[in-house]
C-alpha cells in the first residue's frame, strides 16, 4: 500500500497528490519491525550483536542501492552536461554514505541554490533517514538498558520512556520546524524520527494483539486514514508537521491489527498475490522507478504526463524483477554471508567502492572548457563589435561547470534567511569618505557588485551594504519559495533597512530587486495576476513609496533594473554551453520567453515601471547591453552571463563597470 502510494504520486496521477505520504508509512513500518527485533534479541540474549545487525542490514540494502547508483551515474554521463553532473556525482556520493536528505536540506533553504534541476537520486533521501536512526538506535538501546538487565529488571519501562521522549521530542520540533522551512523540513532526520520511534513505540507495547471486532475496527480506519492522506494531501500541505500524524496514526492502527496473525476484514485485499509480490519488490521498485522517471523526462525534454509516468514505472519493474532474482535475494539470503557476518564488511566495501569509482569516472570524464584567466577576456565591451551571439571560445570565465560559485566580492555581507537585523557592513571606502553610497536590496542588486566595487574605488566612496537574501525592498508580503512559508524575516530586515538608511543620510540609494516577487494580501493570499487583478498594480505602488522614502533619506536614488530569467524561459544557461561547446550561439533566450508573469514582463517590470513614475530617480538599464536585439546572449566576449536561472556572473557584471559608472550621477 506504501510503495502503491508513492508510486501513484510520483506518476503525476491527480487523485494521489499526497502519495509521498508512502514513505511516512515505510517509516512507522520500518520502526516497528526493526526494533521488534532488537528487542526480541535484548529480552533473549541480555545484549545486542552489533555485528549480525548491521550485516543483516547491509545484506539488504547495500548491493541494491550501489547497483542503482552506480546505475544512475551511467545514465548521467550519457544524458547530462558535465554542469549538471557535477552536482549529481556528488548527490550520488552523498546518498551512498546514507547523509543525501542533509545535502537536499541544505540546497532547500539555499537561495544561490536556486533552479536546482531534481536529482535522480532525491528519493534516496529517506533511506538516508533510516539509516542514520539505525546507527544511532541499537546503541542507545542497549546503553540505556544494560543496569536494568545486570539486575534482572524489565526493560520495558525504560525502553518505552526512551521512545516516547523521542516521539515528543521529534513530534515537537517536525511542528516548529515546518512551520519555520518547510521544505528544508521534509528532509530532515530530526523531523522524521519520530515516526520510525512511533512504529518502534507499538512493538513495544503491542504484546498482545486486539481482539477481532476492535481489529477489523483498526484495519478500516487505518486503510481510510492513509487512503486520505493520499488523496486530499498535495504539494501545498505543510508537511511534515500535524500533517504526518494522519498518515502515522493510520499506519499504526494497520500494524495492530495485523498482529494477531489473522487476515480480517480489509487486510484480506493486501493479501492478494499482486500485493504480496509488490510488498516483496517494495524496497526494489522505490530504489529504481525514481532514477526511470527524471531520466524519462530529461529525455523527451518536458514533464511526463500521468500516463506517460505509469508506463514508465512499468518498464521500471524491468530492472526491478531481473535485481530481485539475481542480485537483492541470493545476497540477503545467502548462508555463507549469514554464517560469516565479518563477510558484510567486504560486501560493504566493495559496493561503496564501486559507487566512489562510478562517481569519479562521472566527476572527470567528461569535456570541459578551460577556463579564460587573468584579464584576457571582453565580456560586456565585446557586445560593440559581436553583431552575432558568440559561438565557441577557447576558454571562458567562468567555466560553465563552476558558474553557480562565480559571485560577487560581498556576498559575506549579504544578510541570510532567519537574519532581521540590518548587519553593518561596510564593503568599500572608509569612514573618512565623503561620499556614503547604500547598496539596498536583494541578490539581484547584490548581483551588480563587482561593477559597484569598481565604481567605489574610482569615485571613492563609502559603500554599506543592505542586502538580504530573497528580500524584496518594496514593503510587500511575500512567500519566500524556498522555505515555503511567509517570509516574516524579511519584513522584519526590511523595516530595520529603512530606519538604518534615514539614519545614514547617504549621498545614493542603489536600489535593486527581483522582478519575480508575488505579493500577498492582509490574509497572506496570493493577490491575482493581471490583467484581471491587483498583481503587478501593486507591486508598482509598493516599489514607488519605497522609492519616494528613499528620496526622504538620500542624496540620488538609483535603480538598476531587474533582467530576463533564464528560469522563466526554461533555458539553462550554463548547462547549455557546456552540452554544446562547438556552437552554443542557441543557449541564448529571448526575454519575452522568460516572463510568462504580466506584472514582470519585459515591457512592464513594476521596478522600471515605478522608477519612470517618481521624478529624480535614476534608472541604470543594462539589459540592451545583455540582449541586444532581444536575445539575452549566453556567453559575450569570452565572458559567461548566467550563473544560474536568475542571476549574472560575478565576470559579466564586472566588465558592465565602464556602462554602469556612465549612468550615475555624480555626487
């Protein structure tokens, strides 16, 4: 029913939006089962065999996991840039050593890891949890209860102490959590234990199964309560959190109900032959559909449809059916490996080994372009003479492959997503300048640092940076996509900007901001997109009295405005050129195509929009100098423009310091 779930989901079938729910299940069935066992042996043997445990468990999951590793990095390096495989080798990397969901939470809450395409090995971010508990849970166990076996006291109360704190514990900060960053929450251990300690909790407890009437009772609510969960839960439910315990709580009625060994009731349908070979091929097909699906997809270049994703996963059950008769059953079952559990060791040894190997050939035997040092490259100043887009370099800056890191000379300064204070950051000049000039915004003003550190030194200014990530200046709510919340940080931080710069009194306000910002209502709803609603209308306003408080404040007050995404032209820039070095003159894209949104279109970006209306405003327009008879270019003199779906590189905007410093004013 689990696997059922998840695979449903992941297919894109409407009616099983909230599918994932099927790992919660692997989890509370996985924490009854595998404690059942410790326990059992504990109560038995007074003690724990570390050794036959952890054999039994790399028996079971290790030769599968570096099969579909090694697997995936194959594929990759047949179907990826060398861009892309970068970060896929290192995910493959993470998820052989069980620590991958850390690496998803960490990127989840990064704002400069924005357009991460999905990793093929993302599913594997539940295994990693599950590992982790279970190298961490016998320990514990026996640590905690060895007094009370030495006396020869029951180590039940104990043990149901410990799980129960854990479940408090874990239950507590998955609610908090969540509600801080959602997204880096879904992947957290710390937000998932308890679920496995709940199934740990029942085996404990559950010694004596329910009677028939009261299991058939269990059977139908739990059925009805994960079926629920799959069905009414979506991308949009904040999950983990309260939202876990339905699907937790349903799975746990199941589980009693089905220990008194009878089929009752419902159970008799999850005891068909389908269902019992699906449950056999659980572990198998939730390790190979995933990798099937991204690839699919990646291949015929667009998301699949639901259809599309269930004859996929079918032909997943391919590899699925041939690794479960030849390689997952004579492993775990093997009586040699059974007798000798020193022998899972070396089996331990060679799959990671194997996986390492596939992750290095993946990491190194692709072409790359060198990379341009030293000042020998254009940039910017070669738009004047390239009346068409550049088509091949020798060598460019950055390499497509290290694009993502290519940023600007502050980037330390730049506040982070739970930061509200403004931080006092000076970044160029000193205090005895006569010209104070304040950087204001979010990373797309942050973006233009390296022509700002420039113009500083030229001009001889005191630059302070306020600078938040994700972080709007104009006073709207908004939600900030990578927590998945509302960013109530950044109304904080930006309240505190405001007061900081009537302190400051600077000489300039450069101001600038992401045109891709959805403002939310007195209620945190969404407003409407135009042309029916109060979208871009209010965006427009809200950016117009930020820049009249400006004017109060300051001396100049300059905008520079925002620039055509990659991201909503679904091109990716840097992963283009490197897949295309002997013509990447197509990795361009036009800016029409990259802003669906009417409040931020090409045209109409409330930024330009506002800054046009509010007389004394300087307006710095750089996008002629990037897409030149619309087409945003992808590499211009040597020099490459996109680090990312939304950003320019630190190279590109350095060479734009002549073009910037011509459209300031003077102080």
């Amino acid at each position: 029913m689990a696997i059922g779930a998840v695979l449903l989901a992941h297919a894109g079938l409407p009616f099983a939006t909230g599918g994932y729910i099927g790992v919660d299940v692997f989890f509370v069935i996985s924490g009854f089962l595998i404690t059942g066992l410790l326990m059992r042996e504990l109560q038995r043997t007074g003690r724990i065999s570390f050794r036959e445990f952890y054999a039994r468990r790399v028996r079971r999951l290790m030769p599968m996991a570096a099969l579909v590793l090694v697997f995936i990095a194959v594929m990759s390096w047949i179907l990826y840039s060398p861009v892309r495989n970068e970060l896929v080798a290192i995910d493959i990397l993470a998820a052989a050593l069980y620590v991958v969901n850390w690496r998803f939470a960490s990127q989840s809450v990064d704002y400069f890891a924005e357009g991460l395409e999905t990793s093929p090995v993302q599913h594997f971010w539940s295994l990693s949890i599950e590992e982790q508990y279970y190298l961490v849970w016998p320990a514990l166990l026996i640590v905690a209860t060895i007094w009370f076996i030495r006396n020869g006291s029951s180590i039940k109360p104990v043990v149901v102490a410990m799980l129960a704190l854990l479940i408090g514990g874990s239950l507590a900060w998955s609610v908090i959590d969540t509600e801080q960053a959602q997204t880096s929450a879904y992947f957290s251990t710390l937000t998932r234990v308890w679920e496995l300690a709940a199934g740990g909790l029942l085996s404990v407890l559950a010694t004596k199964a329910p009677p028939r009437w009261l299991a058939n009772i269990l059977i139908c609510a739990g059925i009805a309560a994960i079926a629920a969960a799959t069905v009414l839960y979506g991308p949009d439910t904040t999950f983990p959190g309260y939202a876990a315990l339905l699907p937790v709580i349903g799975t746990l009625a199941l589980i009693w109900a089905g220990t008194g060994g009878q089929e009752v009731g419902a159970t008799r349908v999850l005891t068909v032959r389908p269902m019992r070979y699906l449950g056999r091929v659980s572990y198998n097909s939730y390790l190979w559909h995933w990798p099937f699906l991204i690839f699919a997809a990646d291949i015929i270049g667009r998301e699949l449809t639901p259809v599309e994703g269930l004859g996929v996963i079918a032909l997943s059950f391919i590899p699925v059916a041939i690794s479960h008769r030849y390689v997952e059953r004579p492993l775990h079952e093997s009586t040699t490996l059974k007798k000798r559990p020193l022998r899972a060791a070396g089996l331990w040894a060679g799959t990671t080994a194997s996986v390492v190997i596939a992750v290095v050939a993946l990491s190194t035997s692709q072409e790359t372009i060198p990379e341009a040092v030293g000042k020998n490259i254009a940039g910017a100043d070669a738009i004047q003479i390239q009346n068409e887009p550049q088509k091949t370099a020798e060598a460019l800056r950055p390499r497509p492959e290290t694009a993502r890191d290519d940023l600007g000379p502050w980037r330390d300064c730049m506040a982070g997503f739970e930061q509200t204070e403004t931080p006092d950051c000076v970044v160029a000049g000193n205090e005895d300048s006569e010209h104070t000039v304040v950087v204001f915004g979010d990373s797309h003003v942050d973006q233009w640092s390296p022509a700002f550190a420039e113009i500083a030194q030229r001009r001889d200014w005191q630059v302070i940076y306020l600078v938040k990530t994700g972080c709007g200046p104009a006073d709207v709510r908004n939600v900030n996509a990578n927590a998945g919340r509302v960013y109530h940080e950044c109304f904080e931080w930006r309240q505190n900007a405001y007061n900081r710069i009537a302190e400051l009194e600077p000489d300039m306000v450069i101001v600038g901001t992401t045109s891709g910002y959805t403002p939310l209502d007195e209620n945190d709803e969404l407003l409407p997109e135009d042309p029916d609603g109060p979208r871009r209308p209010a965006m427009i306003a809200a950016f117009k009295e930020m820049l009249e408080l400006m004017q109060n404040s300051a001396g100049e007050v300059v905008v520079m405005a925002d620039i055509p995404a990659p991201l909503r032209a679904g091109v990716q820039v840097a992963d283009c050129v490197a897949k295309n070095m002997d013509d990447f003159s197509g990795c361009g894209f036009s800016p029409d195509d990259s802003t669906p949104d009417s409040y931020s279109h090409n045209d109409m970006l409330f930024d330009v929009t506002a800054a046009d209306q509010v007389p004394g405003v300087t307006l710095v327009d750089m996008r002629t100098r990037l897409c030149p008879d619309n087409y945003c270019r992808a590499v211009i003199g040597d020099a490459l423009v996109f680090r990312d779906d939304t950003h320019i590189t630190a190279t590109i905007a350095e060479t734009l310091a002549d073009a910037i410093d011509n459209k300031l004013p003077e102080l």
